[in-house]
C-alpha cells in the first residue's frame, strides 16, 4: 500500500470492525492484548497516520483542549471562551479554537481538523443548522477517534456526552414571570434567535409563565435587523404592550433603541428584560435588565469537566449539569416596588 | 539516538547551522540539492519528527491559517477574526485561533502549538505584554519552521513579515481634528490601552493635532475601569472639557454613560469620539462618532495576504498596508454646522 493507510483499509486487512480496529489503537480495554497487537502491527506495515499511532502507543497527550462555537461576535460565546481559557490555564491545558459559523459543514470541518491529533478532547456549542436538521453524522470522527466531547449552551439529547448548560425554559419562564410580578399584563417574546434549542426553549418558558394569566401570547420572530424597528413598532402600535420578554442581548438593546425613538418610555411605558449579562446590556441607558446565563461559569465548568475526563477523574457516566440562572434587575423593567 | 532529535541535534551531527538545516528540510532554493539530500537522511536516521520531514518532503499543506489575538472580548478583534474566517473560506482555508491574553508567555505557547504541524501559517496581533517589553525571542520556533507570519492592528517594526495595519497617529490626530473644527477648545485624550502600540500612536496623534492650537494637552490614563467614574468626573470638573477623544470603544461608551449621570449634555456640554466601529457604539443612545479601523476589512486583508504569500502569489518583499480610516459622525458629537 503506497499512501496512508485508512481505519477502514486496516479493517479490511484484518477482517474486523472498524470499531475494533480504533480501539485497539486507542488502547481500549474492551479489546485484548492479542488484538492490539495484530492490529497495531498491520497499522505500522500499513503506514497508518504514523504519528497519530505513535501518540497513542505512547498515550501522548497534547493538553491542548479544542473548543468550537458558532460565533464570536456573540457576547455569550465570548465570554464562555474567557471561562473555558482561565480554567483550562490554571490546569495547565492550552486553547484552541475553531469557529462553525452556524454551518454544519463547518462544524463538520472544524471536529475533522481537531480531532486528528492536535486536541485531546472538545468543547462545544452547536450551530444553528446542526441543531435544525438534527443531523450528527459528522460527530462521526470525534467518536472514532475516542475524542470526549463537552456540549454547553446549545445541546442535544442524541449525543451521549457531558452537557453543562441553563434551564432556557425555566430562564424564560421566570423572566416573564418577572414582568408579571412588576405588574405588566400586555407582554410579548421577540426572537432572533429561531432555530435553535435554547430560542425554541425560551419561547415555550415564555407560554408556560402566561399560561392561565389571561395574558395573551404574541411571538415576534424577527430575522433580519434591517426590519427590526418596522416590525417592533408596528408590533407596538397593535397592542397595549407594556413588556417585553427578548430571546438574546441585542434584540433586547435594539427593542429599547427603538421603543424609545418612537417615544415609548422605558421602563414607565415598557418594561423590556433581555438574556445574557454583557457588556452592551450593562453600559446601555437605560442599563437592561437581564437574565444570567453564567456564561464564564459555563465555559469554566464545561473545562473542568472536559479535563476531569481526560483525566479519568469522575466516573464514567456523562455529567449533566444545569445551572440556576439569575435575573439582574436595572433600569430597562419596573422596580417591583413600583408595580402597578 | 534513543528519542526524537530536535534541529539542534542535527545541526550538530552534520556540522552544520540550525539555519541550514531547517532550510534544507523545508527545501529552501537557498540550499543546494546534495545538501539537502545529506541532510534529510541524517534527519531520517535519527527520528527528526518524522510527520514534520514527512510533510516537507510531500510539501504536504493543512489548508490551516492559524490566528493568535489578544482577547476575544473586545470588539475590534472579534470583528477581524469575522473578515478572516470569511476570506479564508472563500480561499478553502479554514482557521483555528488562539488567545494570548495579552501575555507574552501565552502568545509564545500560542506560536508552538500551532507552527507545529497544524498550520501553515500565522495571522497576528501582538500581546501587549510582548509589545511593551519589545521581546521577540519567542518568533523564534516559527521562523525555523519557515511559518509565514502576518501581523495586523498591534505590528513590530522588529519583525520583518507582511504587515496590516491603520496609521493610528493619523486616525487619532483626524479624530481630534474633527473635534476642533465643530469648535472644541478644551479637548482630552483618554485611553484605557497605555502600553500598547496603537495606544502610544493616538496619544501622539492627539497631541500632533492640538499643537499650536492654544489647546493645552491633558492625558488620561485609567488602568482600572472600577475607578473611570471618579477618574473621569474629577478632569471634568477641572477644566471645562468640551471634548474628549478616547482611544477605544468601550472607553468611549463608558465616557459618555458618567458624563449623562452627571448631569453633562451629550453632545451639547461635550462631544465625544472614540475608536472602533462595533455594536456597542452603533447602539448606544446617544450614538457613538467613532474612528473606523475597517476591523473586518483589515482580517480580511490579513488572511488574503497570507494566502498568498503561502501560494507563493506574490513577490518576497513583505507586504506592508496601511488602510485609510474614516470618521463615522453619529449623535455624541456636535455636527459641523453646529460649530460655535
């Protein structure tokens, strides 16, 4: 065989499953010395990724962690990678990170360059389209790989992993309940962030905490930002609307910006309570009242556990760790004091 | 030899320089073809990480550009990291970034991990750390490895490489210009990046301008945002400020949020300006004038710059551009026929 050998070419040669053949480079228990050793052999003839082979006879580590987000304008994400970095540093692991850009396929390309022996194990969020079309075939190599992967934020529950994200249906549910509580009885959920698993979460929080009230349900989905003031403000002029529950940071700014352009007051006219604590929502005027997603805890403690499993250090179950979100109340809603 | 051999240990076998040997395994013109060949098989015998000779041998290429940034918190370099992922894309390149923290010791770790092996070459802007100590030692494993480096924003006259940048004394000088021409007479120049190249260029530009304008210079440096609120309020009841340039985003939005909460009129008491373009700035209420560093746009350029120097597309002399700012009027500054 002239080039590099394929898992899949070794396992012809060998007469087994592909599976096998991986765990018996990766050194798994489930396979026999008497295997291993068959199979490492014909890997060495075969000239199999030679240094990947090499790597894992020697268990070579290169405590150097992978992580790979959607996007890097989002606040959230930044701020998980500042967890995920300050964690991984003190225990001495280093940081790389690729971007999927919301794309399958490039989230399919990012695990392929990763996994091929430049990470240890993965940090995720997934894109948009992973999570609408339910498709994880191209998981495929990670797990071909024995690569452990940390889901945060943007989970699913078709992979078998460990998951450290927020209850986005309770977060959500408790923002409109904070509306409530303050006295608003006209409230409506604006997204921009349809699609994915925690937009879809929020808005049925959203739905829960209106549920008998009498409060009626109106959801605007808005998917360009050139169109956000057209469709806010007609959304305004419709109903009475003193409340205002945004999927994510930006809308919430924007849906201030805005209202107060046309001349609504906020907090007096609309309350508006918006998701992820950054820099946008603190700085605003009226500084915006939001829901805390913990995002720099996220990224630290889907670190930890990432490193903890690399270095067998918890059992062998996938951790699943949902944390308690926090409202942080400013000027964008009411004092509760002042409800109506 | 019992383990891998590093350059050194060739060089020294061979009777060599570290520099021709690494030019010999990355097939330099510079070294002739008997040379190459002695120096290969000595390379081969002693188990010089064979992927690495592998890879040259084959010229084999990652298609991987690899980008070391300070700090993914901050606008500016979030958006670049946006203009390279797009061209890099579009060339069928994909990228995976680092952090450095604004830490020399980070930014080195950075260069290691990513020259060896999993990149073909680098997209940086320096640490401020590095900058300030004007250190360099630590290029030192990227220029063995023939790693094509383009720095952007943060550069080094000290490294000879492909260069994009703004001419930061230029913008700085343009930005206080524009405050004098709408009638400012008691301007101040506010930076929270002391240390940093583009920090020290727009103090200077700063003062370039006010020179023999009878405008006396005064210079804020705050260290720590908790104390911006005190340091801020105490130069304004000084003099009677009627212009601030500030020499970052965050520090802008921040100048004007302390001024209002004292009482100050944006722009009417005071006109403001700050540098990069970003979401923060577009929505703030008032709205940020702002200097636009084309921070996509500089990205973008860095990594078409790379690439082609990588496809060897054009000449050896290292690219060096320097991008034209513009000055984008939004509300926090007097607008120029309000010019008292």
């Amino acid at each position: 065989m002239g080039g590099k050998s394929t898992l899949k070419d070794l396992a012809k040669i060998l007469n087994l499953s592909v599976s096998t053949v991986s765990k018996a480079i990766n050194n798994s228990p489930e396979i026999s010395d008497v295997t291993k050793d068959k199979v490492r052999s014909i890997a060495l003839l075969n000239n199999y990724s030679p240094n990947k082979l090499a790597q894992s006879l020697k268990s070579q580590r290169t405590k150097t962690i992978g992580v790979i987000i959607p996007d890097v304008l989002m606040t959230f994400f930044a701020m998980a990678i500042h967890g995920i970095e300050q964690t991984a540093n003190s225990y001495g692991y280093k940081v790389i990170i690729c971007l999927s850009n919301e794309s399958l396929e490039k989230e399919a390309e990012s695990i392929n360059t990763l996994v091929n022996g430049s990470v240890d194990g993965l940090i995720m969020s997934l894109s948009k389209e992973t999570q609408s079309t339910n498709d994880y075939a191209h998981f495929e190599e990670a797990i071909r790989y024995n690569t452990p992967i940390v889901l945060f934020d943007r989970t699913s529950d078709l992979l078998i992993c460990d998951k450290i994200k927020i209850d986005d249906t309770l977060a959500a549910k408790e923002a409109t309940e904070h509306l409530l509580k303050i006295g608003c009885r006209n409230i409506i959920f604006l997204t921009t962030i349809y699609g994915t698993s925690v937009g879809e979460k929020r808005r049925l929080g959203y739905l829960q905490a209106i549920e008998n009230t009498g409060v009626e349900d109106t959801i605007i989905n808005i998917k360009d930002y050139a169109q956000f003031e057209c469709i806010l403000i007609e959304a305004l002029k419709q109903g009475k609307i003193d409340g205002i529950v945004a999927a994510d940071e930006l809308s919430a700014i924007s849906t201030i910006k805005y209202s107060i352009k046309h001349s609504y007051k906020i907090p007096e006219d609309i309350s508006v309570i918006g998701f992820t604590n950054g820099v946008l929502g603190e700085n605003f005027v009226p500084s915006l009242t939001v829901v805390d997603q913990h995002a720099t805890m996220q990224g630290s403690l889907a670190a930890e556990t990432l490193i903890k499993r690399l270095e067998k250090k918890i059992p062998v179950e996938p951790v699943h760790k949902v944390l308690k979100t926090s409202i942080i109340e400013r000027e964008s809603t009411l004092p509760l004091f002042y409800a109506k």
